[in-house]
C-alpha cells in the first residue's frame, strides 16, 4: 500500500519510515507539511498517509483539511501523530478531516492495528469505486435504449443518431446484449400460409 | 531500569520492536540531532521568543519521547509551556536543567551503542 509519511523530525521520520517498511508498507518520506500536500495532489490510488500534528510551512490537521475540501473524492486515509499533552486536540484533527489519530511516542502494535483499518477502509472503498464504474458502463449501455425513437409505421426501421434508418432488432442489438433469434410468430404464420395458399392458386 | 536512569532501555526496545540496527541507527541521529535542538531552545530564550520556544522545546521533547527518557521529555515540556504561556522568565532557569538532563542522556546512549 502506498504510503506518506511527513515528520520534521528526523529521529521520529526514520522510526517511522522503518517501521512501516518492515510491514511492507510502500513509504515515501517528505519533512513539511507543504511537501506532504504537494505529495497528496499528485497521488493516484489509495494512498495512506501518517502525518505530524506540528510541522513548518503547513501542519497536519491543515494538510487533511486540504485534502477534503480539495480532494473530495480520493481515496486516502489520514493518521494524525500527536502528543500526549495535546490530545484534547483529537477532536479538532477529526474535524480538519483525519480519520484517525496516534499518541507519540506511538506503540508499534497499536500503529500496526490502526495502519491495518486504513488499509480495510481504503481497499473496501477501491471496491466500491470499481463497482461504481462498472455499475456506470453498464447503465450507459442501457441509457442508449432510452428517449424518443423515431420510427417507420410501415416498415419499422427506427433512424438512429446518425440519421440512418436500421431494422428494429439491429438498432437493440448495437445498444444492448440482447441477441435475436427469428422465428414465426402464430398470428403472421395463419397470415402467410394465407398468401402462400392464394399465390398457388392463382398460378395454377 | 535504575532509579536514575536517564532513559528505559527496555521501553525504547519495545517502541522499535527490538530491531537492534534501527534502535542504533535512531540512537545516533539522536545524538546528532540533541545538541542542535538545545541550541535552537538556548537562542529561542535569549531573543524572547515565546512562540519559538514552544516549538522548539516540543521537537526536542517528541524526540525525546523516543528514546524514552523520562527527565529530558519533563524538562522540554515545562519550557513548552512556558513558551505556550509566554513565561520566559522562568526558562532560563528550567533551560539549565533541560541541558544537565541532555548531558546525562547522551552519555548513556552514547556507552549503550556498538563500537564500531
């Protein structure tokens, strides 16, 4: 999983970035804040990023409030590191838009635990995008059966978008994954053999 | 860990995962590190500057925290607060025992690494 880490601190950085290696987190470290948001815009995919409550240029909980109000819709899971004393802030860095929060010094099991949610939560919403976009493929494809169609009251050809007049069962089948098999119906069978009989009677 | 201990080998352990390179390794950037933190709080104090001491007091306390050295995070967090309140009376003071604390932990982190 790709993976952001911005601390100023070199000492708590290289923890941290060794740490998440180790679990097989894919880490890119940046040291302000400015870099992590310059890093998140240009992310694709699920990204995760652990970010530094106190940072130059831009702190974290300015950093998650960018990323939601500028990325509504991308797919990242914010972990705010704060200190001990500073943990009546909790509430102000889930509402700048942080999914979750670790006390620093953190606990290796305890980042482990809640890397591992980030991980459920950005996988489970990768899903549903996939689904989402399949879901919108296939309702595309029906949308094009929709609206008026004009149509021929004799023959029953329809003239599609490109002014062209089809036969009915070729203008659905281009539109959708219905497929056609002919046959006769009962009432255009008695009809026929109506015709048929008559042809043969008047040239015999 | 002994009474007077500047910081909890078996804490620091634990907070990297017994991982002997990393804990080395984060050792010496601490000990790298430190020296310009105290300087950066020490020029904080002499220009007055509260809002500096505050952030700066707070790095060296979070790196501090690492290490799991109890006194020096104490010491750090006074002067944060006073930062954070504008007391900066009381830092030069709070700043000595800051450094006094500093000295001890880094000869003990520095006798607990590899020689290499």
């Amino acid at each position: 999983m790709r993976t952001l880490v911005a601390d100023d601190d070199r000492v708590a950085a290289e923890i941290l970035s060794r740490t998440l290696k180790r679990w097989e987190f894919e880490v890119t470290l940046v040291t302000d804040g400015a870099e992590a948001w310059q890093y998140l815009q240009n992310a694709s995919g699920p990204t995760l990023a652990v970010l530094d409550w106190m940072m130059p240029h831009l702190d974290g909980p300015e950093v998650c409030r960018r990323v939601r109000k500028e990325l509504p819709l991308a797919n990242m899971y914010l972990i705010l590191l704060t200190s001990l004393d500073h943990r009546r802030d909790v509430v102000a860095g889930l509402d700048a838009g942080a999914d979750d929060y670790v006390i620093k010094p953190f606990d290796p099991e305890e980042l482990r635990a809640r890397m591992q949610v980030g991980v459920r939560v950005l996988t489970l919403q990768e899903r549903l995008a996939e689904r989402v976009s399949e879901l919108q493929a296939a309702l595309s494809n029906v949308k094009q059966l929709h609206g008026l169609l004009p149509i021929c009251s004799y023959c029953k050809r329809i003239r599609g978008d490109d002014q062209y007049w089809t036969q009915v069962e070729s203008y659905i089948a281009e539109r959708s994954e219905a497929q056609f098999s002919h046959g006769i119906c009962p009432a255009c069978y008695v009809d026929l053999e109506k015709q048929i009989s008559s042809y043969h009677k008047d040239h015999s | 860990m002994t009474d007077n201990a500047a910081f909890d080998r078996v804490e620091l352990g634990r907070q990297m995962a017994d991982d002997e390179t990393l804990i080395a390794d984060v050792i010496r950037l601490f000990l790298d590190d430190c020296p310009t933190r105290l300087a950066e709080i020490r020029a904080a104090i002499t220009a007055q500057n509260a809002e500096q001491l505050r952030t700066t007091a707070h790095a060296l306390k979070g790196a501090a925290g690492y290490m799991a050295a109890a006194r020096v995070v104490a010491a750090a967090a006074a002067l944060e607060v006073m930062g954070r309140e504008g007391r900066l009376s009381e830092a030069p003071e709070a700043f000595s025992l800051l450094e006094a604390e500093s000295a001890q932990l880094l000869a003990e982190l520095r006798v607990t690494l590899p020689r290499s």
